[in-house]
C-alpha cells in the first residue's frame, strides 16, 4: 500500500511538473522582458487616452484615470524598493493627490519614471538574488515574488483602465501578451 501511494505522489509529482503547473523561478532577463513589456503596454493605454480624460471617473466615488495610473505608479515604485532594497524615492508623497501630475505629460512621465526605477531595480539583481527572501511590510517573500505581486496589482490597475478609455468611446489598445 505505501508503495502504491508513492509511486502515485511521484506520478502526480511528475504530471505537475511537465504540466507546467510548478513553474521554474524567472531569471532576471525574463523579468526584465516582462516589465518592459508591461511599460510599453501601459504607455499605450496613457496614449489612448485623450488629455480631458485625465481627470475622467466612471462614477464620483472611485479614483480618476490619473489617479488610477497615479496609484499604479506608487505601487510600482513600493514594490521594486521592497524587491531590490533601493531606496524608494517616492517615499512618503502621496502621488494621487498631486495635481501638477495629473495632466497628460506629465502623467505619463511619472508613470515611465516608475517602470524605469523597476527596470532599473530588476537589472541590479542576479538571478540568484531573485530567490533570496526579503522583507516586504510583515511578511518574508522572494525578491521574486514580490516583484510578482507588483507585476499583478499594476496588470490589475492597467485593466481597470481599460473601462475609463471605453467609456471615453475609445477602443483601449489590444492585449500584450508576448
């Protein structure tokens, strides 16, 4: 019996592995390929949208495009500071309430900047680092998770724009996938 369970658990072990299932950890240039590609997808989406939709909100309680953008920016760059152990420069400001960003130049600069201090974090680390555990608030994470979780909430924030440029009556630009 304990022999049947065995060769099951590596059965499974095996199917899970070649499934793609459990995934090996990225590397540096697989990040970095990731977020510059994310960077160009987002610019896109700050392109598409014309300036006096900037301060544009579905309804009067959630966040303006700007601010939307503005707040993937601070995460970005809250992320890549836990991950890389830079020094966060936008620390402490709070870059939604910022109206001097919050016109289309600008905006988009601040945006790029973040992507660019990601980058920038990501390319100062090994791959060997990427496995190594930091922490991030309370919890104890891989660099690479966290910057997984950055990857995600401004994926997150980018497709929450997505309905401020249709409700614009513009079509947002096509997925990115590779």
């Amino acid at each position: 019996m304990k022999q049947k369970i065995g060769v099951t658990a590596l059965a499974l072990m095996l199917w899970l592995s070649f499934s793609g299932f459990l995934s090996k950890p990225k590397t540096v240039s697989q990040l970095t390929a990731e977020w510059t590609r994310a960077k160009e997808f987002t610019k896109e989406y700050l392109d598409a949208m014309p300036e006096d939709g900037m301060g544009y909100k579905p309804t009067p309680e959630i966040r303006s495009f700007a601010e939307q953008m503005l707040h993937l920016t601070a995460a970005n760059y809250n992320f890549a500071a836990a991950a890389t152990g830079k020094a966060n420069p936008m620390q402490g400001k709070k870059l939604e309430a910022m109206d001097e960003l919050k016109t289309k130049t600008a905006l988009t600069k601040a945006v790029m900047d973040s992507y660019d201090f990601v980058l920038n974090g990501i390319k100062g680390l090994s791959d060997a680092q990427l496995a190594e555990v930091v922490k991030m608030g309370q919890r104890d994470l891989s660099r690479e998770t966290i910057l997984a979780k950055g990857f995600e909430h401004q994926t997150h924030h980018r497709g929450q724009a997505t309905i401020y440029i249709r409700m614009k009556g513009i079509k947002p630009p096509n997925e990115k996938l590779f």
